[in-house]
C-alpha cells in the first residue's frame, strides 16, 4: 500500500487520486519553485495522513484552517505560514478548475495578517557596500565578479551563478548589456555600468565562451551553495559583523538607489520586481519626516 505523503513521478495506475493532483499540479512548476511546493505538499500530506484524512477528497475549510493552526503550533512565523500554505491553495485550487473536487476549501480560510511594511533581511549601509565590493577585488577576480553582480546590479543568487560570458557580450544604444533569465522564468536586459563591467572582464581573462564565474580554487562553475560561502568569505574579510548573505547584497542594492531619491519606478525596474510594493518594502526611508509629501504639498500650495 503506497503511502499518502509519497509524491512521486507520474505513475497514474499506481497513484491515488491526491498523488495524481499534486503531481499534476507541480508539473506547472520547474526549478525551485517546483522543490519549494513540493514540500509545502508533502507536510500537507503528512499531516493529513497523521489525521486518518484523505489529502484531497472531503477536505473542508476547517481542516485547512486546523493545519494552519497546526503550523502556528509548529513555531512558524505567520509569514512562514503564508508561504507554506501557497503550494497547498494552489493544489486545491487547480483540483477545482479540472473538477476534482466540487468546491476549494481553501479560498476562505483565514491566513495569519503579516504586516510587511519593511523587509525583515538586514541589508548594507552605503559604506558597508563600498567596503564590501572594495574587498572582494582583493579575494579574487571571481569574488569581485560576484560581489558587483549581486550588490550593483541586485542579481539574485541562482541568477548571478547561472551568468555566462556570452550573455553580456552584446552592445545595445552605446550600453554593454547583460541578458539573463529571472525569477519566474522571465528574460531580463540590463545596462553594465564601466565598474561592473571592468569587474567581469577581470574574471573574465582570456575566455570567450561558459560560465563566468568559478570556483577559485578548483575553476568548476558554481551553484547557488557556492554563491553564499563566497558572499559570507567576502564579509568575513570586510570585518562586517552581522550575517550576510546573497539576499542582503540584492537588498544593499536596492535601498542604496532609493535612498538618494532614485525613483521608484527606476528602482523597481532595477529589482525586476511586478508589483512597486514590493520594492517599497526596501525604502528604509519612507519613515523620514523630512521627505514627507506634505512639505511638497504646502510647498505648491504657497505658491499659489
């Protein structure tokens, strides 16, 4: 008897009518968002199994609210629980469009409200940034590759490991730019400045062609693991004293445009973020009292 919590390849006689759902449902999905649902499904199904319940049929909006509450006993914060419950809603959600079942039972259930007026990941100050970039030219050239891939042009990680030579190799209205595939599987162009691309042609050397940056030591191309150990050597050797990590890079980059008053629009097209809230949570100055609009606005009025 195959177990409930199993998720595995499409086996359609083998696999009970859930197995089939989730796997059918995940195959929207590729990379990390595919592993990342996958997971948020299998504690779904586990805990399911734990309460003699069938993953998907006759599940109500009560147990789903119960396994919410199930996940808040578990520790996690409300945030966390939003994020694992998106593959679960999504796996019921799609159950309902191919008929499945006859209702969603979790399109009502109540998630846990997260107030994200600012982003919880501790970013650089301007001179924290410098210092930090100013080192990693001192590790290696491939150090100092990443280092301007992820905090000037807020790369993420997965993105920056997957840069080849090739993608920065053309010329655009008098810019060298950089074509890369984002999050969401969306192609993205964006401008080298001279500093950056100085730091790319520096790891670059005499190669034409592949991955551009390496391992140092043993010159393999490298991953996402390979992109957090770099980026904790280069703060280590920065002497900055409280955990960075990739993110924090994408983070520096962004609120160190916003703060000198870069506009929203250009600092969201910098963090190839859909939505502008998004890149409003990085604004570390929306709380200043001296950019307030309301000095802008008495301002104009006065001047009638």
């Amino acid at each position: 008897m195959m177990s409930t919590t199993a998720l595995l390849p499409f086996q359609p006689d083998e696999m009970t009518p859930a197995q089939l759902a989730a796997v059918s449902y995940l195959a929207r999905y590729t990379g990390q968002t595919h592993t990342l649902y996958a997971y948020q499904l299998r504690r779904w199904f586990t805990w399911c199994e734990t309460n003699a319940l069938d993953p998907l049929a006759g599940i109500q909006r009560a147990h789903v609210e119960l396994y919410i509450r199930h996940l808040h006993d578990t520790g996690l914060r409300d945030s966390s629980i939003n994020t694992m419950l998106h593959g679960v809603r999504g796996f019921f959600r799609f159950a309902h469009i191919d008929g499945l079942i006859g209702a969603d039972p979790a399109v009502y259930a109540r998630l846990p409200k997260v107030h994200a007026d600012e982003t919880r990941t501790q970013g650089l100050d301007r001179l924290e940034l410098i210092r930090f970039l100013q080192v990693a030219q001192t590790l290696t050239v491939h150090h100092g590759a990443l280092a301007y891939l992820l905090g000037i042009n807020a790369l993420r990680a997965s993105e920056a490991a997957a840069v080849r030579i090739e993608d920065y190799a053309e010329t655009l209205r008098g810019h060298r730019v950089l074509h890369l595939v984002g999050k969401g599987s969306k192609p993205a162009t964006m401008p080298l400045t001279v500093p950056v691309l100085r730091v790319l042609e520096a790891c670059r050397g005499q190669r034409t062609e592949g991955p551009l940056v390496l391992r140092p030591t043993s010159g393999k191309p490298i991953d996402r693991r390979d992109v957090y150990r770099m980026v904790l050597r280069i703060a280590k050797a920065a002497g900055i004293p409280r955990h960075v990590s990739p993110h924090s890079l994408r983070h520096a980059a962004i609120t160190n445009a916003l703060d000198p008053g870069v506009p929203l629009r250009d600092a969201q097209i910098l963090a190839r973020h859909a939505d502008s809230r998004t890149t409003q949570h990085y604004d570390r100055a929306r709380g200043n009292l001296d950019r307030h609009g309301v000095h802008f606005l008495t301002a104009y009025v006065a001047g009638v």
